[in-house]
C-alpha cells in the first residue's frame, strides 16, 4: 500500500516490512442495557454526561440514584381496575361541570322549577303544602335530567366523534368506562340533591321517612334511566339523540307526576302512569317523603324491573362507533 492510499484510508504510515495492527470496533453499550446480573458491588458503570465526557460512578452509587424521589421509574404494567375507573369517573364529572349547557339542564333549572312551584299558584294542589308536594316531585326531575338527558346527548356526542371508539382501545376494560360514567353521574346528582334539599328546607320543607329508602329509590331511578340513556345514545345518530332526550325529558315531566298529580289525568291513566319509571320514582319519593313511608314496595319492584331491561338492552345493542 502506497503512502497517498494509506492517508486516504486515515491509517498511519509504516515503514516498509513492518505490520500494521488491525483496529477493533467495540459497540457502545447504554446503561439501559446493562442487567443487575452484569454488575457487580465491585463494578463501575460510565455514563457519558451532558458534555461528552465519561462520568463513572459505582453500581451501589447508581442503584440509589435510580431509587432516589424523583428519579423516572417507568412501569408498562396497567393501573389498577378501580384506578382507571376512579380516574374516569372524575374526568367525566370535570367535563361535564364544565359544560354550561349540561350544568343548566342539570342544577339550575330544577332549582328554578323547585322555587317558582313551590312559590307561585302554577298548579292545583290539595291536602299539603305545596313545597311538600313538589319537592319529591322535582328531585325526580333532578335525577331524569342528569342521568337520561344529560348522559344521553353527552353519549350520543362522544359516539359521533370517536371519543368513544379510542377509549374503547385503552386498558380502560368498556364496563369500566360504563361504570365511570355511572359515578359520575351519582357525583353530580350530590350537588344537585344538596342544593334542592337546602332550597326547599329555606322554603318551609318538612321530610319525613328513612334517608335510606329515599337513597335506594334515587340510586334505582338512576340505574334506569343510565340504562335508558346508553340505549338511545348507542342506537340513535347524535342529532336524533338530543331531540328525542329532549323530547322524552318534557313528556315525562308532564306525565310523570313530576308537577302535575297523577290523579288529575283518570284513573285508567294513572294506573298505567304509575308503571312509567318517572312515575314510579316521583309516587315512590313522595311516600317516603311526604307521607313517611319504610320502603315503599311498589315503586322499587317497578323501578327495579325497568333498570334491568334497560341495562340489558343497552349492553346488547350499544354500538361503540
């Protein structure tokens, strides 16, 4: 080899008959790929530092910067069931008080209905006084708007977008995100609760019955009407969705017991009224409310049977995409 081709090739020349050392080529090795098993307590591993420069500490040294607060420990491993679905309940609760539109339907205009029946003569009614008799009526209403209306265009709107399709790919399991809408929904309904209940005590309300038997009623009421919901947004374009949740949300209030007594439409009318899961909730807060009773039979075996059906249709039929 000439001397022009050896510079050419970056080896150093030689003189003629002596050997030239071969050059070896040691792969780089990243702390990543060095195992607990290849380092010893007598070891040193090198870490190139921001400048270039080699930084060598010893293996005990570098196990307890890793273990040190702070310090990015990734773990592939999935959260928990109960953490995701936790995690998803309160990233619904957010969005959804975020939401003025959803925060109207869902407090403020029950608080508006509560006060101005209670208040004005909008309606006949004998026997008790009129907070007494609307206050049952409108925390049914409270429940309707919040786990059927709301939940359905918010639903009906998430399907559309494919909100629902990516989250149905997560390690979030789709019973959890069904689950964590469900929490969400209970979450809401406690504020509302809470600001009609100190409403109509300012009002001159006076409840009676057991907490638990109103509790057992509103928790089945909400199981209805989340499966009823899920039912039309899974089956039902987003547009058709808000009309007929819309829609469905004022004949109920009309029918229902809500603020017209069941007895002014008949009796052949109110027997089947009755059967209805809105009536069945307003006669079966209104016992426990005004009238003190334990547990009203009746009204938890309806609203039982229909939470049922319902979220068995819902499971059957709810379309993700």
């Amino acid at each position: 080899m000439t001397a022009p081709a050896a510079e050419a090739a970056g080896a150093s020349t030689a003189p003629v008959g002596t050997a030239v050392p071969a050059v070896t080529t040691v792969p780089a090795v990243s702390v990543s790929d060095v195992t607990a098993s290849d380092v010893t307590a007598s070891d040193s591993v090198t870490v190139s530092d921001s400048t270039g420069q080699d930084a060598t500490a010893p293996a005990p040294q570098r196990s307890r910067l890793l273990a040190s607060p702070g310090a990015f420990r990734p773990d592939p491993r999935p959260a928990s069931a109960a953490r995701m679905v936790l995690a998803q309940a309160r990233l619904e609760t957010r969005l959804l008080l975020r939401n003025a539109e959803q925060v109207l339907l869902a407090i403020v205009i029950p608080a508006l209905m509560l006060i101005a029946f209670s208040a004005e003569p909008l309606g006949t009614v004998t026997g008790t006084s009129r907070i007494d008799y609307f206050a049952p009526g409108i925390i049914g209403a409270a429940v309707l708007s919040t786990a059927f209306t709301s939940q359905a265009i918010a639903t009906g709107f998430e399907r559309r977008y494919g909100v629902l399709k990516r989250l149905g790919a997560s390690p979030l399991p789709r019973w959890g995100l069904m689950l964590g809408k469900s929490l969400s929904i209970l979450a809401v309904e406690c504020v509302q609760l809470a600001l009609l209940i100190v409403i109509a005590l300012l009002m001159g309300w006076s409840p009676h019955g057991s907490p638990l038997a109103v509790l057992l009623l509103i928790a089945l009421g909400t199981a209805t009407f989340s499966g009823l919901a899920l039912l039309l947004a899974g089956s039902l374009r987003a547009e058709a969705t808000l009309a007929v949740a819309n829609f469905v949300f004022l004949i109920f209030l009309a029918i229902g017991g809500v603020v017209v007594p069941l007895d002014k439409f008949g009796h052949g009318a109110q027997s089947a009224l009755q059967y209805l899961p809105i009536g069945a909730l307003t006669n079966g807060l209104r016992d426990v409310l005004q009238h003190g009773a334990a547990l009203p039979w009746g009204p938890v075996g309806i609203l039982a049977a229909w939470a049922v059906v319902a979220i068995a249709a819902a499971a059957k039929t709810f379309k993700w995409e």
